[in-house]
C-alpha cells in the first residue's frame, strides 16, 4: 500500500467512525485529513484532496474550528487562509468528550431534572412509580457519566494551568 491509499483508507475510516458517533461524515474526514497532513492545508486543497464542494470545506472547517480541533494558521505572503488539526490526541478526546456532553448529555440531564422535579415523590400508582424508578435511575447514571466527563476535561485543563504556571512563575 502506497502513502496515497494509506491515507485514503484512513480519512474514510475517521469518517466511517464518526458516522456512528453521530458526527458528520465529512467533517469527519476534513479532520481525518488534517490531522494527518504534514503541512497546513488551504481549502482548495482540501476541496480538491475529498472531492468536495467549497460551501461544503468551509462549513465543516468552521465546525471543526468551533469544536477547536481545527485551527487557522497564517503563511507570511499568502492570501489563502491555512488550517491545521491538533494533533496531541488527548486534546482531541477531551475536546470532542467536551462538544459530546454539551450537545448531548447536557440537554438529557435537563429533561431528566425537570421530569423529577415533576414526578411526585410517593404515588399509589404503579405506573407512576415505575415512571419516577426509571426515571431516577437514568438521571442517576446520567450525573456519573457527566461527573466523570467533567473530571477527565478538568484534568485537561488542569494539566495546563500547572504546566502554564511552571512556566511563568519566576525560579
């Protein structure tokens, strides 16, 4: 296999597993590109690289950008404007961990608290009980995969304020 059918078969695997993250295939692919890229890339070539549209590279771009596992970069004597991926993969996790929770977890913890705060404590009414027991469970397993989501972003950012400090702080 040749570096060209390596890369292909990787950017449509990225994309092939986004897909069942529920994230958009070819954002997918864009970053999937990206992040494999040697030097930045500018949207025509990653129009020309994917086979897709300019409306289509710079939606994804902006999303990718809005995710921050993309960003623009600027090349001294070009007018075209330049992107280039993260590349440390912990980032990448805990960034899309990030867009994941606030996007999805988020919203479900808010129905899950507004339907417990309306489901009365104590009821004769098996259906009722039912009702507010699972209810209860999955607000219960909700919190954990929120807490443990927080915690695994916390350590990102911890790492970094330790790190900046060390950095700054006079010896």
């Amino acid at each position: 296999m040749n570096l060209v059918e390596a890369k292909e078969q990787f950017i449509n695997s990225w994309g092939a597993l986004a897909t069942q993250w529920g994230i958009n295939r070819t954002m997918a692919q864009v970053h999937a590109l990206l992040l494999v890229a040697a030097s930045p890339m500018s949207t025509d070539n990653i129009m020309s690289e994917l086979k897709i549209s300019r409306g289509n590279a710079n939606m994804n771009l902006r999303e990718l950008m809005d995710w921050k596992l993309v960003e623009k970069q600027v090349i001294a004597g070009e007018r075209r404007e330049f992107f280039v991926a993260e590349k440390d993969m912990w980032k990448v996790l805990t960034r899309i961990m990030y867009q994941r929770k606030k996007r999805e977890l988020d919203p479900m913890l808010e129905v899950l608290q507004n339907l417990s705060a309306s489901t009365p404590s104590s009821s004769n009414d098996p259906e009722w009980e039912a009702f507010s027991s699972t209810i209860s469970r999955i607000q219960s397993l909700a919190e954990q995969a929120d807490q443990t989501f927080q915690t695994i972003i916390k350590a990102e950012e911890s790492w970094f304020w330790s790190h900046f400090v060390r950095m700054v702080r006079p010896k």
